[in-house]
C-alpha cells in the first residue's frame, strides 16, 4: 500500500509541469514565501457540507477542488472530471475523472471518494445546501476513474453546480469526527496545517497539486508556500496591518479607499462577476406586505442609486435584476422596463389607497445583515422610507440569524405584529437561485403560487441555453412585476481587495472566488 | 461595572449614618465639589434632554444635513458624520435616551432588589438564608454575563438593554438592602417597635423602609451611571440600540470604521458618556458626604 | 483551615449547580420554538427540525431534560454550536487562554497602577497629589472601557503605529491588557486609599512612628502589609468583573478569547453556544474566588469566614 501510494503520488509531477512551475517561480523564492489575507470574521467549519457563507466558501476553495471549474465569464468547464457525457433523458450523466489526483493524505482521488461526498450530502446529515444539487437518486462506481450520476429529473443547473465550492470533493479518508472542525483532507492546491478558532486558519502548499481547469497561468502547486487566513473584524485594524506589511491582502475601510488611491501605497482591487445580488423582499404571508401595493411602495420610496453612491462610491453597481450580473438572465434593460425607478409621490399614492397617511403610518421592521457596510445602506433607507410615511425599524443581525427569522417570519400567519421586510442577499453562479428562494415552499417559506411553481420547474427541466433564457426572463418578469424580488445592487460584500505592492498574480475568480495560484510575494517590496 | 468594589463598605457607612437633616442637606451637598460639579453636570444633562428640539441646531436624522464627514467647525460644532448628519444634535437627543436608560434600568434593580433584601433582611431564618444565597449566586455571575443572558432571551435591542441592566442588578440592590436592613434591625428604635407589638407591613414599610431609602438614593444615583455605562458598552457591541437611534454607545460603534477618517465620530460621544456618568459618580459621592459628614474625607 | 476550604468549595459547587438549572430553564424562556430559531435556517424541513427536537430531547419534560443535560455534562460534553457544529467545549476550552492570559495581564495592571495610586493618595492626603490621584480615578471610573480601548488604539496602533496590530503574538496583548488594567486601577486605587487612610489613623502605625522606626519600614512593613488586607479581600471580584469586563474590551481589540466568543453567539442565537459559556464562566469565576479566599485567609490568620 505504501509503494502504491509513492508512486501514485509522483504521478502528477510530469515533466512539463514541473518546468512550468519553476520557470514561473524565479528568482524570486530564495526562501520560503508566506502571504497573509486578513478577512473580517472566521470560516463557521471546514466542512463543505455544514456552512453557507462566504467566508468558509472562499477557504475550502484552496482546501478542495470541484468536479468543473468555472472559466472566468463563469461558464463551467473540465477540472478534475476530464469529461462527461448525458444520456439522452438528460437523467444519466457518466463522468470520467483525471488520472492521478491526490488527496492530501497520500491517498489517490477516484470515483469512491466522489461517490463518499455526494453520498454525504444526501446523508443523515444533510449538506445545508443539499437541494442545491439537484434531484439525485443514485451514484454509481463504474470504475476508479468512471461514475454515474442519476436524477430522477432534469436539471439545468446540474454542471454549474458541480463548478461550485458546494460541490467541494472531499476524500473519504475524512471519517474522523474531527473532520470540519480540526481535520480537512481535500485535493486543492492547498492542505490544512491547522485552524485557530477565531484568529487563523494556515494552509501549507501542496505540492502534487495540478490545475486541470482553473483559469490561471500556473498549472501546478502554488509558488507561495504558506497561506495564512487571518480573522481581523475592525476594517480600520486591517488598513494599519495592510500598511505595516502584517498583512498582504485585504478587505480595506470604505471611506479611505480614496485616499488609498491617491496616496498610492496599496493596489485596490473590484472583484468583477460575483453573482451577488442584494434585493428587497417581503413577509407576505400577513399584512402589510400581504398586499402587492405595499411592496411597490418601498420599491418606490428607496433610492438605491443615491445610496450605493453615497456609501460607497463608485464601487458598486445598481441592479435591476434578481440574478446578478454575470449569471445566466441576467440582462439590465430588460429587468429595467419591470422595475421601480425611485418615485416617492407613487409610493405615497400607493399607500393613500391602502389607507394610510402622515397620522397613520405604515409600521414595519427592516432586517439586515451585519457587515459590508449594509447597516448604513439600511440607514439611508429607513430615511428614504421615513418620508414617504414608512416607519420602518432596523434590525441588524448575522446572516445565519436573518435567514431563520425570515423563514420564522413568513412561517407565521397569526401574529398581530406587523410583517417585516430585509435586505437579503443571495450569491449564486446560475438563476436557479431563483427555484430555491421562490418554489413552493421556498429557502424562506416565503411568496409562493401554483402559477410561479409551474414557471421555475420550467428553467430546471430546459437545458437548450435560448429556451432556458426565455422560460429564466418570464420567471423575472413575474418576480418584478408582483413586487416579490427587487433588486438593488451588485455586488455587495467582501468584493474589494487592497493588495500590498509586493504581492503579484493575485486574482479572483468569478463569483467571488479569490485564487492564489499566480501569486507571488516580492521580496524586498 | 464598579459595584463590586465598595457594597459592603457604602453599606455600612450609610447604615450607621445618622438620618439627614433636610435643610443642611442641600447646603452640605452643594458645599463640597463633587456635589457641586455632580449637579451641574446632571442639570445639563437633564436641561439638553428636556430642551432638546429647542437648542439642537439641527434635525439628529435629518441626512446631508451638512457634508458627509465634515470636519468640526463653526456650523456643525462635532462635525458630521458619514450620512452628513449634525453630530452635537444627535449627541443632544441622545441625552434623552441616556436619561431613560437610567431612569428604566434603575428603577426596575431598585424595586426588585429592595423588595428582595427587605423580605430577606426581615424575615430571617430560612428565607433569609435562600434569598441571600441565590442574590450571591447571581452576583457572582457579573452583571454583563446575567445581561448576556437576558438579551439572548428577549432578543437584541435598546428597550430590551434596558431591562436586561435593570434585571442583571437587581442581586446588587439586593444585597446593599440586606445589609442595611440588617444593621437597622439592631438598633433600639426597632426593637422597641417590635416590642410594642408593632405588625409585620408597619415594621417593615413604616420602620425599615425610610431608614433605607437614604442608602439607596446613593446606591441608586451611583447605579444610574453604572446603567449608562452598560447599555452604552451594549449598544458598541450592536446589542442595544438600533439605527437611526442616536445613542452615544451606538454613535461610538458606527465610528470605528472611520476613526483614522473622522475621529471627531469617535471623540465626541464617548466624551458625552464619559461626562455624564462622572456627573452622577460625582453626585453620588456628595449625596453621601452630605448625608454623612464623617465620610467626607475619605 | 480545612473546614474553611470545603465550605468554600461546597460554595462554589451551589454556584455551579445553579448556573446548571438557569441555562436549562434559559432556553425555554426563549419566546418561539427555540429549535426553529436554531436550526430552523436555510433548507430545513418540518420533518428534520422534528428530528433534531427529539436529538436533543427538547421533546421531554423540562426535569427530563435537565437530568440529561448533568449526565452530558458529567461526560464533559456541552453540546454542538449551531454555527459550524462543534463541540461547545473545544469551542470555549481553545478561546479561553487568551481571555485568560487577559485577566491575568491586566489584574497585574490594575493592581500595580491602583494600588500605588491609592498608596500614594493616602499617604500625600490633603495634599494637590492625593487631589489628583483621586480626580484621575473618578475620571477612570466614568470612562467607558471601550473609548478608552479606541482612544488607544487611535493613537499608539494608527497614529503612531508603534504596536502591531493584527497579530497574534503578545505585542497586540499590550493595548488590551492595558485598556482594561487602568479602568480597573481606578476602581482599586479608591478602595486602597480608604483602607490606608484607616490603617494610618491606627494607633500601631503612631505607635512605631513614635518609636522613632525608619519611616520607609513603618510605611512597608506595618502599614502596607494592614492595608492590603481588605484591598485583597476584594481581589475575587475584581477578577470576575475583569472577565466580565474583557467581554467587551476582546470585541474593542477583536482579541481572540471567550468574550468574543460569547458576543457572537447572543448575535446569532446559538443558543447551546450561549449555555455553554455562562456555565463556563459561573465555574471559572467561581474557582477562582475559593482560590482567591483561601489565599486571603492564609495572608490574614485573624480573619474566618463562618
């Protein structure tokens, strides 16, 4: 066993790799090169199966890697799977993996340890995420190199997905109980050295690494040697730590971005093509935003426009759409002619018919999620809101907490306290977000009709790319038109970088996905 | 969170002070600083609060009420901060919440922590010896802790701060009352009530009451800037007031990001905090040195 | 002595025991379905939230309950956080260190800064020295913890950019540590002056002074050793306010311990999170007072608690 695993680890170090790699490295890596990324909070596991946000996503995407990867327009492509083939249904796909993947442990990666994560997603403990993968019935083991996949219905987001970090490959050597809090054994360009609750999570290189299909210049393992992953919350702590050089990567105060450039002491980076999209929506399961005029007065009364500029300049973008930019439907003109351009006399109007006025204000509570800046968006909001006659509260909460009360919200039909409202925020790589958030009963039990059931079941089973558009843009159409998803802005958290001189190649990947392949530290910088 | 220090020490220097003569009280109160200042300090408090439409020179959220984070000048005397709004009239309004803060978390520990060590100090024995047991159990879960707990309970928000600090004090008040109640069941006045056969209601309310309320208006006047400090350090930590709610914990929690930017954000409301609860440290303190002159020096 | 020392554990131990029964009764205290507000997130049917009900026997009556919870608890498992799903006690066991190593720092700030204060007060009374010491406290005691953390921080780690920042080592313990140690030393430096002030108005003091004994022994030997007593006396509870303090000061400098931990959890209502470290914190501040008591009561032999 221990001779296999030898050999099968010098597998992937062909020779034409291998010169790719230490021609790219230089001169440059006399010693040993570490580059640190300050982020504002710590992942929440290391398992791909038990987090959502963000934060833990952008770490498993240096521990794991996915059956395809997405180019950088976000059309998902061969990574370790080299190739697939659908029947005919559209029900069976049989993939075949790349020869020689290793797992961080020694041991290869083949079609078990595929079979062990979806298998897992499906388990007793379900992936949180586990619809997202579709309606799958069955994996089978064809060969170490082969395995099917069957669905008991067709999935036009099925590939996609397979390109997300939802769909991180772990290897089955991961049967410890430690696993996700302590342990990660994955096949990424990275490995586990160690997780510091709170403070750190370092990650040594891995050197049997090989890029089969991401899009960066390096095809093999890092050229840094150490990724240290550090918790700093305080954004004005992460600029003095960016300035003394503690730190090489991150995510700068808004309000001295300007500054920043000017002084020209740290590269800011716009990560392009996130998939994120901040949007209204509503507690219609009671009054007031059981009425659709209720929801068109907030659409009316706010100004994402002046909001967005004055928070945070020009680095984010209005959107009109429920899907964000960069992700399939997506198409501004189009979702314009359904949206509510900022008009506060329409959404006074609005609520004269619904009976309310400057003595009878309508009462709500806007929920938020901490960070990014949104608390202050909220603000402004509220005070868009305040003069039109909505007295709307903020209630600011993590991301975890707003969506169980969302869900409790929308749950509860008898309360006599007013419905809410919340700026939710939703990243995803296709518009099936949209069968997620909305098909009966929905991420949030929230609106829900036979009518948008039939027409979000139609984006799932159309896989050819023009009927899909149409049936994804009808879906949009209704959205807007019944007030249920309005768009705001694009994108709307963690998407700048401020990049210490010496550090060059750094890159993000669509929909978020920072990636430290190219990247090297300048010594000296 | 300064009750641990000196309970037992106020307790018993209050309990054997002599009951205040009411007109020398304001004289002595006035005489030494700290009354003085105290005062002063709490009369502009509570003149900002009630005149506050009046003397705010601008609407506290009214936005772009100036430039965004200007710096302080002869037209916004704070600066403004990141929604341009005038910094000194939400600081002015903010008053208003400081005060019934205080007010509401004082006023839910003082009742319950004196009916709690008035039963306990009453009574004896067995209750007592429960009652007491418990206050020190909770007591000894520190007040930030017990209010943790509460806002875990009721959900995050300023109202909820409030009684969060009023329930997490009660053991304090408790305990101070106990004490109190403990050495005025010794003296001779009380015991010759209990010997004319004086009823259970008439000995406490009639007889133990007033020798209490003494020590309890400086507990109290002390426990008010206690209560503004913790909901202030609730509100920095996003658990206590919401937005647009200018309170000064939640005005120091929205500065943070912008301190190397516009430290005036930052300067400012902890200033008034500060200010204000060194106004009723120090009121407190000359209440107690009028009441009891003997302690004046130390 | 020994008798003291139980009596002091058997103490600690009721102290224990309640915070046992209280972070039972707290989570049916939650308004709502608590296991829908904890898990209730993303994807989760009826079906799994029934499951997960009856996983953690919120299904059973309150008694039943409460005894599971002691026999989990006497194996030393707290539960899983909702957040991340790991066990309550590596979560809190790997945070409390640095919390401790806090304490420890700034208690030694608090007692060294606010004990010479105090001495220096007393022994200066009357004069613009002892004025000043006492005007610094007062106004030590009215500042918020937190502004005096930023106003550290502004001008030692931005302004000036003398301290490191981000890292881990003790260098960024030195803004904290010192933060929490002076509001505290404000606290102790009163409560020092009381004690001194009484102790020299003693007539041992008089008596050696009058003896004609060097001033410098008079002042260490008798009355500083006479005027710690009461000062240490209340060293338990300065520890356990300096913990309840660090809560805060951690969020202020996003130092890695329990306090941060515990503000995170209230935000997101991890309910077995929060349980956890109020029972956590109860033992810890519990121990460390019968600790704290029984070094007091061998530096004092006159003094026996009942």
């Amino acid at each position: 066993m221990d001779d296999t695993r030898r050999r099968l680890r010098g597998l992937p170090a062909l020779p034409g790799l291998a010169l790719t790699a230490s021609l790219t490295l230089g001169a440059t890596t006399a010693s040993a090169q570490e580059l640190v990324w300050a982020r504002y909070g710590d992942i929440d596991s290391l398992d791909p199966h038990r987090a959502t946000s963000t934060l833990s996503m952008q770490v498993w995407d240096q521990i794991y890697d996915t059956l395809l990867a997405f180019d950088m327009e976000g059309n998902p492509g061969p990574n370790m799977a080299a190739s697939w083939e659908a029947s005919e249904d559209g029900l069976e796909y049989t993939f075949t993996l790349n020869e020689g993947i290793m797992c961080h442990d020694g041991t290869p990666f083949d079609a078990n340890d595929v079979k062990f994560t979806i298998d897992r997603a499906f388990g007793d403990t379900p992936s949180l995420t586990k619809t997202s993968w579709g309606p799958i019935t069955d994996v089978t083991v064809v060969d170490p190199l082969t395995f099917k996949v069957t669905l008991a219905s067709k999935f036009g987001a099925f590939l996609p997905f397979l390109a997300d970090s939802f769909s991180s490959m772990i290897c089955d050597s991961n049967t410890a109980e430690t696993f996700g809090s302590t342990t990660a054994i994955g096949t990424g360009p990275f490995s586990l050295d160690e997780w510091v609750k709170g403070s750190e999570v370092a990650l040594s290189k891995n050197p049997d690494y090989v890029n089969y299909g991401e899009p960066y210049d390096n095809e093999g393992a890092p050229h840094i040697d150490r990724l240290l992953i550090r918790t700093v919350p305080e954004a004005q702590t992460r600029l003095a730590a960016l300035r003394t050089g503690e730190v090489h990567i991150a995510e700068p105060p808004f309000d001295d971005i300007e500054a920043i450039k000017e002084a020209g002491e740290l590269e800011i980076m716009v990560a392009e093509n996130t998939g994120q999209d901040v949007f209204w929506e509503f507690t219609t399961s009671r009054a007031p935003f059981d009425d659709i005029r209720a929801r068109q007065a907030v659409a009316y009364a706010t100004d994402p426009q002046m909001a967005i500029d004055i928070i945070y300049g020009g680095l984010t973008n209005r959107e009109w759409c429920p899907v964000a930019r960069g992700v399939f439907g997506n198409d501004q003109e189009f979702c314009k002619q359904y949206g509510y351009e900022y008009d506060p006399e329409k959404a006074k109007a609005l609520l004269a018919e619904m009976g309310y006025g400057p003595d009878n204000p309508l009462e709500t509570t806007m929920f938020v999620w901490t960070g990014g800046n949104r608390h202050k968006l909220a603000e402004i909001f509220q005070s868009q809101l305040a003069q039109v006659g909505i007295d709307a509260g903020v209630e600011i909460m993590d991301i975890g907490t707003m969506n169980a009360r969302v869900k409790a919200q929308n749950e509860d039909t008898t309360s006599d306290e007013p419905g809410t409202f919340d700026m939710m925020t939703w990243s995803w790589y296709d518009p099936d977000i949209l069968y997620q958030l909305w098909h009966s009963p929905g991420a949030y039990s929230g609106y829900q009709s036979p009518e948008l059931d039939a027409m979000l079941e139609e984006t799932r089973t159309t896989i050819d790319p023009d009927a899909r558009l149409e049936k994804v843009q009808a879906v949009i159409k209704y959205l807007m038109e019944n007030a249920v998803h309005i768009g705001l802005y694009s994108p709307g958290w963690e998407w700048v970088f401020a990049v210490r001189p010496e550090v060059e190649g750094f890159k993000v990947g669509p929909f978020l996905h920072p990636n430290f392949l190219d990247v090297t530290v300048v010594s000296g910088g | 969170m300064i009750h641990s220090s000196s309970t037992a020490e106020l307790a018993d220097d209050l309990a054997t002070a002599s009951a205040p003569r009411k007109r020398s009280f304001w004289r002595a109160l006035l005489a030494g600083p700290s009354g003085l200042i105290g005062l002063v300090i709490v009369a502009v408090l509570i003149f900002a609060a009630l005149t506050a439409p009046v003397i705010a020179p601008y609407d506290p959220l009214r936005m772009a009420a100036g430039p965004r984070l200007d710096a302080p000048s002869t037209n916004y005397l704070m600066g403004t901060d990141d929604f341009g709004r005038d910094v000194l009239s939400r600081i002015i309004y903010g008053a208003r919440l400081t005060l019934q803060i205080g007010v509401i978390a004082v006023g839910i520990s003082l009742s319950c922590g004196l009916l709690l060590g008035l039963v306990a100090g009453y009574s004896s024995g067995w209750t007592e010896r429960v009652l007491m047991r418990l206050v020190d159990v909770l007591f000894s879960f520190t007040e930030i802790v017990i209010a943790l707990a509460c806002l875990a309970i009721f959900g995050v928000g300023l109202t909820n701060a409030m009684i969060a600090i009023g329930i997490a004090s009660i053991p304090f008040y408790a305990r101070v009352t106990h004490s109190v109640v403990l050495v005025e069941k010794g003296k001779p006045y009380f015991e010759a009530a209990v010997a004319a056969g004086a009823g259970h209601l008439r000995l406490i309310f009639l007889h133990l009451l007033p020798n209490v309320v003494p020590t309890l208006i400086v507990i109290g006047t002390l426990g008010v800037s206690t209560a503004i400090l913790a909901a202030a350090g609730l509100s920095f930590l996003g658990l206590g007031a919401q937005p647009p709610q200018p309170e000064w914990g939640f005005m120091l929690s929205s500065s943070r990001d912008l301190i190397s930017r516009a430290p005036w954000m930052m300067i400012f409301p902890g200033l008034a905090i500060a200010t204000t609860v060194l106004g009723f440290n120090l009121l407190g303190d000359g209440i107690r040195e009028a009441l009891d002159p003997r302690q004046t020096d130390r | 002595m020994g008798k003291f020392i139980l009596q002091r554990l058997f103490a600690a131990l009721v102290t224990i025991w309640i915070a046992t029964i209280a972070v039972t009764i707290l989570i049916h205290l939650v308004p709502g379905d608590p296991v829908r507000i904890m898990y209730g997130s993303f994807q989760t049917t009826p079906e799994e939230l029934e499951a997960i009900r009856v996983r953690l026997g919120l299904d059973q009556p309150i008694w039943t309950q409460y005894l599971m919870y002691l026999e989990r608890l006497v194996q030393g498992d707290l539960g899983r956080s909702i957040v991340g799903d790991q066990p309550v006690l590596d979560v809190l066991l790997t945070r409390f260190p640095a919390t401790l190593a806090l304490t420890v720092s700034s208690l030694a700030i608090a007692i060294v800064v606010g004990m010479s204060l105090g001495f220096l007060a007393a022994y200066k009374r009357g004069t613009w020295v002892d004025v000043g010491a006492m005007v610094l406290a007062i106004v030590g005691v009215s500042m918020p913890h937190f502004w005096l953390g930023l106003l550290l921080l502004f001008l030692f780690a931005l302004q000036l950019q003398w301290l490191p920042v981000a890292g881990g080592d003790w260098r960024s313990l030195l803004l904290p540590a010192l933060t929490l140690g002076l509001a505290n030393a404000a606290v102790l430096a009163r409560l020092t002056r009381s004690a001194m002030i009484d102790i020299f108005d003693q007539d041992f003091i008089r008596t050696a002074r009058a003896k004609g004994l060097p001033r410098s022994i008079v002042l260490y030997r008798h009355a500083l050793r006479s005027g710690l007593v009461p000062v240490v006396s209340m060293l338990g509870l300065q520890f356990a306010y300096l913990m309840g303090g660090a809560i805060v000061i951690e969020n202020v400098f996003a130092w890695n311990g329990v306090g941060r931990l515990a503000i995170e959890a209230v935000l997101s209502r991890d309910y077995p999170l929060i349980q956890g470290f109020i029972l956590f914190f109860a033992t810890v501040v519990a121990l460390a007072s019968v600790v704290i008591d029984i070094a007091y009561a061998f530096l004092d032999p006159r003094i026996r608690y009942s």
